[in-house]
C-alpha cells in the first residue's frame, strides 16, 4: 500500500459514521435534553463556564439540589462547557448539537483505527474494528441522544492519550510524552468517569509485550503507569475539591446489590457487542431487580467463553482480548450501583466507551481466523462481514428515528421495554402537551399500575385527571407523589394549587414561591402567582405576609420579579397550555 492511500485509511471510519448517523441531523430534543439544555440555567452565557467548573453536573439544571439529596453524583464540567460554547453559537438549533455529536463520534472512529496501527494488528483487524465502532447500533444512545455527548467527547481524549501512549512495544516508556498522556487523562476524566475504569486494565498490554523476568515486567508496568495515574490523580482531587464527598454509593448493602448483578450485566454488555441492537432500557431497575438463576447461567455461559477465548489468545502473545474483556467488566461495575433504584435508563451510552478495544479485539480474532481458512472460504466469509457491516449500519441509521421527537423516543421505550413505566409517563407527558388529554389519562394511569412508588408517574398523573377536571382525584394523586419525594416540583405545585382553591391564601402562595425558586423559568407558577395578586388585593395581610416571604434567602432569586407581580405592577401573560389555573 502507498504512503497516500495508508495516510488516507484511517479517515474511512469517519466517514462511515458521518453516513451512518446523518440521520441524527434531524433529530431533536429528548427526556434530559429539555432540563439540560433547552432549560439550562449555565449553559446560555460563556460568563457561567467558572460556575460550571466549581459545581456538580446538576447544578446548571437545579442549582445542587439534586447533589444534596443523591448518593451518586457527577462531576463532567467538558460536556457543559461544551453545551454552552454550542448554545452561544448556534442558540436551541438542535441539528447543530447533532453534528456536533456525530463529528465527535467520527474522530474516535479514526482515533481507534490509528490505535490499532499502532498496537501493530493488522490492516484488515483495526480497520475493520474502527468501522465496525462507527456504525455499531448497540451504541448508537451515545452519538442519537445530545445529552449522551459527554461519552464520546470523553472517548476523544481516552483515545487520544491511548495513541499517543502506545508503541510498537508499549513496555519501553521511552519518548512516550508523558505530560500529554496525563493531560488527556485527567481531560478524559472531566468528561465522565468512564476512564477512570477503563484506564488500569491497559497496563495488561504493557505487562504482556515487555521481555524479561516478572520484575522487570512489573518495572516496566509501573513506569508506563505514571501518566495515567498523574492524570487521574490530579482528576480525582480535583473531582473531591469540588463535590466534597466521593459520592459514589450508599454503603455496603448498595454495594453487595450491585455487585450480585454484575456478572448479568457484564454478560449482557458482550452479548450487545456481538449482536447489534438499538434498544434502550427505560428502567435498568426492573431489567436487573430480580435476576434468575437461569440468568446467572447464560452469564455464567457467556462470560466463561469470553475469558477462555480470551486467554487462548493471550498464551498466544495476543493480549488485546483480555485487556478489553477487563474494560467490558469494568465499564459495567459503575452502571450496577444504578440498578438499585429507579431513576436511570439506557443502555448504549454504558457501552460506548468500552466497546472500542472490544471490537479491536474481536477484529483482530475474525482476521486469525480467516487465514486459517481456504481461499474461496475466506472470501464467503470477508463477504458475509462485510454484509453484516452494511445491515448494521443501515440499523443504525434508521435508529434515529428513535430519537426524532419527544413522541417517538416515549413510543420507542414502550416498545423497547413495555412493562416499565417511564415510558409511559413520557407519552403521557407528550399527548397532554397535544391537548390529547384522554389519551395521556390512559398512559398517565397505565404509569402509576407499573410502578405505584414512582413519584414522577404520580405527578404526571396527577396532571392528566387536572387537565380533564378531574381536581379531587388530581390533588389525591399530587399527595401520593409528595409523600413519595417531598421535594418534587410538579407535586409541588399542584398542592399549592390545592391550598389557593380551598382559600387557603397564604400556605399555597408560600409553597408557590418554593416552586418558582426552583424551577423559575417554568411559565405556569408565574401566571399563577398572578392569578393569586389579585386574590390578595382585598387581603393586605396575606399580601404583606407573601412579601415578607421573599425577603428569606432562598427565594432571591426570584424575589424581584415575584415582588412586582404581587404588586401588580407586572402583567404575566397565559402559558401556551396551562392546566394549573385557579377555579
């Protein structure tokens, strides 16, 4: 091959996923994009980027609340950072947010296949491996979904530090430039925490290629260990600086949850892998609540196959494959602590980053393979990959359609999970927002029969028996969800609609304000807190007593704008829809 053709090569993979994700540009917002993005309260001024580096990651949507009441929390300032440079250039146009995924995604898919190069597999292997990661549909939730960004973004720099890192020896450390390796690291890991696990099962690739006794060996690992561990050193004390807590559990009883489940998980992650898939786990709780022992068996089944190829392979001086069947478990060993209770979904975004040396491996295991073939088996058989590789990335194209609307991303999780509520509560939220209020009472109720301890599906039930008059079922459901999470705005709210209709002025004008300082951008408690001006203007005590309310701390930021409302000397104008209005 000429210099030419191989210095263009590793640019093919790029642009397979340019062609097989063309279909996210019309895509739009879904689930967390709106609170994240569309309604984000940093990300619309490059003058918020140092709040964004001092804060956990719900900051920007809830100013640390979410950080107060959680056991896990995120620290991934890049995404944010990168969600505000977007929004100053380009507004709410999601089809620029999509290209921008898209072209992330296609640099890993060059990254990749020049880490394969310089692993030393051959041609066949890494490019092969670094197509099949462009147009992989397992991991299509990553790249198809804005919010899901801070994977690839994070892959760019685990990618990145990974070529720069690798020889055609990794054992001689030498030359290696070892600051940039640390600063693509501790990059990586304000980018999600994905690298902090799938850093150490590399240092395998040093151990096996490096000649001499164990201690040179162990020499050689620990030396070539320095600039990760710099890097995700300095992430980590920068990470504890910043939320105060390691935040990464509830103790050892979450922990004994989650690790009972990783052997299902795990197996389930390289299953994906070998069997492309779009689907998306609305609720990775009810998929992984009550494992079998059948389920434990094909675990059992397929883990135990990978680890046997994978040693086969690395007695034959091919490490690659045990080093990738580390990352997959590893990879896995964060998402189990999400199976403890509801409140998390997906599924391609939890394989994103893992999935790229996995199918190095696995190319470079399909090429030995194929040589030990005959001719005209070798070519039906480079066929029928190649075929596989077209019927997936048209799979992955029309995976987009998923996520073209809110509609069609809640109809996609129905189908892709029907027993799990989320789904439904999302299509309920969507239909409502139709005017189609009778069919998202169906949804909205079927929600609250799959899962009667979900205070979301309470609320959206709550406002769905609210929108077709149903007002004392409405405040029954409201004190449901409220006494299922306290703190729930949208429960919330309709208790403080429940108090203003019973006269109690006072009580649900001051539960109102709690709502408005949490979520100030929402136009129905406003158009509300109108609504109770004019109540309070015979009532100079209430009124006074409201006024005095806004004086406490808590409600400053919106104590401006609430003080000229109930002073009437603001008008506020009817949401588009609003359910919440006083009788």
């Amino acid at each position: 091959m000429d210099s030419k053709k191989e210095r263009l090569l590793p640019w093919l993979p790029a642009l397979a996923a340019a062609v097989a994700y063309l279909s996210a540009l019309r895509s739009g917002w879904v689930w967390d994009d709106h609170r994240l993005i569309v309604q984000g309260r940093l990300i619309d001024d490059l003058r918020n980027l140092p709040a964004i580096f001092t804060h956990d990651a719900s900051y920007n949507t809830d100013l640390g609340e979410a950080a107060r009441r959680s056991h896990l929390v995120t620290y991934r300032p890049l995404p944010f950072a990168l969600f505000t440079v977007e929004r100053v250039l380009f507004g709410l146009r999601p089809a620029a947010f999509h290209a921008v995924s898209v072209l992330l995604h296609a640099l890993n898919a060059s990254l990749l296949a020049r880490v394969g190069r310089r692993l030393g597999l051959p041609t066949e292997a890494w490019l092969g491996a670094s197509v099949a990661f462009a147009v992989h549909t397992s991991t299509a939730e990553a790249v198809h979904w804005v919010n899901g960004v801070s994977d690839p973004l994070c892959m760019v720099f685990v990618l990145s530090a990974l070529g720069a890192w690798c020889r055609p020896n990794p054992g001689d450390a030498r030359g290696a430039p070892e600051l940039l390796v640390a600063a693509l690291a501790f990059s990586a890991a304000l980018a999600k925490e994905l690298v902090f696990v799938l850093a150490p099962p590399l240092l395998l690739l040093v151990w096996a290629r490096s000649p001499g006794a164990p201690s040179e060996r162990a020499r050689r690992t620990l030396r070539a260990s320095v600039p990760w561990a710099t890097g995700l050193g300095v992430a980590l004390l920068v990470r504890y600086l910043v939320l105060r807590r390691a935040a990464a559990g509830a103790g050892g009883t979450h922990y004994l949850y989650a690790l009972a489940r990783l052997p299902l998980l795990a197996s389930d992650a390289v299953r994906a892998l070998l069997v492309p898939s779009p689907r998306v786990l609305p609720s990775i709780h009810l998929a992984y609540r009550s494992p079998t022992l059948a389920g434990y068996a094909v675990a059992a089944g397929v883990l135990g196959l990978a680890l046997a190829l994978a040693v086969w392979q690395w007695r034959r001086a091919r490490p690659l494959g045990l080093v990738a069947l580390a990352q997959v478990v590893a990879a896995m060993a964060p998402i189990t602590l999400l199976t403890w209770r509801e409140g998390w979904s997906g599924w391609g975004r939890y394989l994103y980053g893992a999935s790229a040396l996995a199918l190095l491996a696995l190319a470079e295991a399909a090429v030995r393979a194929l040589e030990a073939l005959r001719p005209p088996l070798r070519r039906l058989a480079a066929a029928a990959l190649v075929t596989l590789g077209v019927v997936t990335a048209t799979q992955t194209f029309l995976a987009g359609d998923r996520w073209r609307s809110e509609g069609a991303w809640a109809r996609a999780m129905i189908e892709d999970q029907p027993e799990a509520a989320f789904g439904h509560e999302r299509l309920a939220a969507v239909l409502s927002g139709q005017g189609r209020d009778a069919e998202a009472l169906v949804e909205a109720r079927l929600a609250v029969r799959l899962n009667a301890n979900a205070a979301d599906a309470w609320a959206g039930y709550a406002w769905s028996l609210l929108a077709v008059g149903r007002r004392e079922e409405a405040f029954r459901a409201a004190h449901r969800a409220a006494s299922l999470d306290p703190l729930l705005n949208s429960a919330r709210y309709l208790l403080a609609l429940e108090n203003l209709e019973r006269g109690q002025l006072v009580p649900g004008g001051l539960l109102l304000l709690r709502v408005l300082a949490t979520e100030p951008d929402q136009p129905g408690p406003w158009f509300t807190l109108q609504q109770l001006a004019f109540a309070v203007r015979d009532d100079p005590s209430a009124r006074e007593a409201l006024l005095r309310a806004l004086e406490d701390p808590p409600l400053a930021r919106i104590a401006v704008r609430a003080r000229a409302i109930l002073q009437g000397r603001v008008r506020v104008p009817p949401p588009r829809r609003q359910s919440g209005t006083l009788s």
